[in-house]
C-alpha cells in the first residue's frame, strides 16, 4: 500500500508515472512523424484521440458498472473540464500534430520547451501560484539547456506558420496543466474519469476542425498499426499516468520534467532515424536535466517541511 503524502512511496511511483509518459510521448515524435507522410495532420490526430478516448470510455464505464464512479462535479468542474478538454486536446495535441506537418521534429519539440512559462505565467496570473527564486534559476536552466542542445539544428526557414501554431498549443497545454491540477485539488473527479471526460470534449474539437479543413486520406497497413499504438500506449495509458502523477506532483514541477524529452527525443531520433548527436547537443542535455533536478529538489523540501508543520 502506497505510503502516507510526502513518504519516499508515496512520492516514488507518481515521478516513475511520469518519466514512463514522457518516454511513451517522446517516441510519439518519431511515430507521428512517418505517420503524416500519408495521413494528414488533424485528420490524424482525430484518429488517434478518438481511438483513445474510446478505449478509456469503455474502462471508464466498467468501474463505473462496479459502483467505482465519482461524485457529482457541479458547475465549476464541468467548466474545468471544458477548458482542459479544449486546451489539451484540441489545441494542445491536435496543434501539434499541424506543427509537425510544418516543422522538423527537432524545431517543433524546440518550441515546446517553452511550455514552462506559459504554465509559470498563466498560475501566477489566474491562480496567484507563488514563484520562488529557487524555481525561477531552476526553469531558467533548463531553457538555457533547450537554447544550447538545439542552438545547431533549429531550423527556421521562414515557417512562421508552424512556428505560430506550436505556440498556440504550448499555450492549450499550459492551460490544460492547470486545469487539471485545480479539479485535482476538489478531488471531485478521478484521474480516469477526467482523462476520459477531457479527451472526450478536445476530440470533438478536433472533429470540427477536421471537417472544417477537409483533408482527408486512406489508411495504409502502416499508418493504421501506427495510429493504434499511438491511441493506446502513447495516449490512453500515458494521458492516465499523467493525470495521476498530477494528483501529487506540482503543476510546475511535473512540465518541467518534460525538459527532460530532449534527451529522449534525441535518442529516439538518434537510432531510428540517424540524427547525430553532437557535443553541444549533450551539453544542452545536461543543462536541462540539472533545471529539473533543481525543481524537482525544491519541491522535495517544501514537502518536507509541509510534513514536519
């Protein structure tokens, strides 16, 4: 049984959680990227999260069927989960995949190490979260380390479109972070039921803009084994583990540990599609990994002192 709040199990499984999705999300990169040579980029992000939210909705209803369901959520949660739904979904993940129509792998996931701030700036002004000089060095690392692993392969191109639609999403996904984290704090919905219920809302989003954009194309025995795995590992079940590691792990400190998908998308990218990695690469590596480290050793010591109150 897991330990009390603030004891080494309680707080050990939540970040193993976390560093499994960030795994099962970094290899998405690759994955999408040989999945949009032949699906287009909404109409493939709709097969995925419709997939997903599919196969979550069936788990969800059978713990509903064993009289597992949560309370009610009122009005406040139902707004809540709107916002995540739109945010983390529709923008967030179905932006995404349009910025990797538009971009290199390497420059979309550059952009998306901006993430940080937009959290860091939308907590500090909707929920009035405290910003600590200790976390504000931390995340500041870890962008110098994005800015130094990627300062030899960005490439711009004049695509400020893609460049434009990534910043959007870092934004949905900042909101979503959120979000989520006060509908954690009612405790009025369970981590299954709220990845469920947002993927439900987002993937109508992406629906919309789908049919809106008309793009559409037939699936190859490829591009289907490809968008099964994306719909159930790298998003059902990861979606699940972040939401749960949220219940324990702050809003900020658990972004920051996306820094961290650097690394891993650079190896990923490394063994299956032959992108070199170069000293100033790793360099940027270390410098990322020691900005987590920095939050993640912050938060530690707040909850200990918590404990000790």
């Amino acid at each position: 049984m897991a330990g009390a709040p603030g004891r080494p199990g309680r707080r050990l499984a939540p970040y193993a959680a976390a560093g499994a999705t960030t795994i099962l999300w970094s290899s998405s990169f690759v994955l999408v990227k040989l999945g949009l040579q032949s699906i287009p980029p909404l109409y493939f992000a709709t097969l995925r999260y419709s997939l997903a939210f599919l196969i979550l909705l069936a788990v969800d209803l059978a713990f509903t069927r064993r009289g597992k369901g949560g309370s009610p959520i009122g009005r406040k949660g139902v707004a809540l989960l709107a916002v995540a739904g739109v945010g983390g979904y529709t923008l967030a993940q179905g932006l995404q995949f349009v910025g990797l129509y538009y971009l290199p792998a390497v420059t979309t996931s550059f952009l998306l190490n901006f993430n940080p701030f937009y959290v860091l700036l939308l907590g500090a002004v909707l929920l009035d979260t405290r910003v600590t000089l200790v976390q504000v060095a931390g995340l500041g690392l870890a962008v110098v380390g994005a800015l130094v692993f990627f300062s030899e392969s960005v490439a711009w191109g004049g695509q400020f479109f893609g460049v434009a639609v990534v910043i959007v999403s870092g934004v949905g996904w900042g909101v979503y972070v959120l979000a989520v984290r006060v509908l954690h704090a009612g405790r009025s919905v369970s981590p299954l039921r709220l990845t469920t219920i947002t993927m439900g809302i987002g993937v109508a989003g992406m629906v919309g803009l789908t049919v809106a954009s008309r793009q559409y194309a037939p699936l190859t025995t490829e591009s289907v084994i490809i968008v099964a795995w994306l719909a159930t590992a790298n998003t059902a079940l990861a979606f699940y583990l972040w939401n749960w590691s949220l219940q324990v792990i702050p809003a900020y400190e658990l972004t920051l540990m996306q820094d961290v998908m650097l690394v891993e998308i650079a190896l990923f990218a490394f063994f299956f599609l032959g992108e070199a990695i170069t000293p100033v690469m790793v360099a940027g590596m270390g410098l990322v990994l020691a900005g987590v480290a920095v939050v993640q050793l912050k938060g530690r010591a707040e909850l200990a002192s918590e404990a000790g109150a």
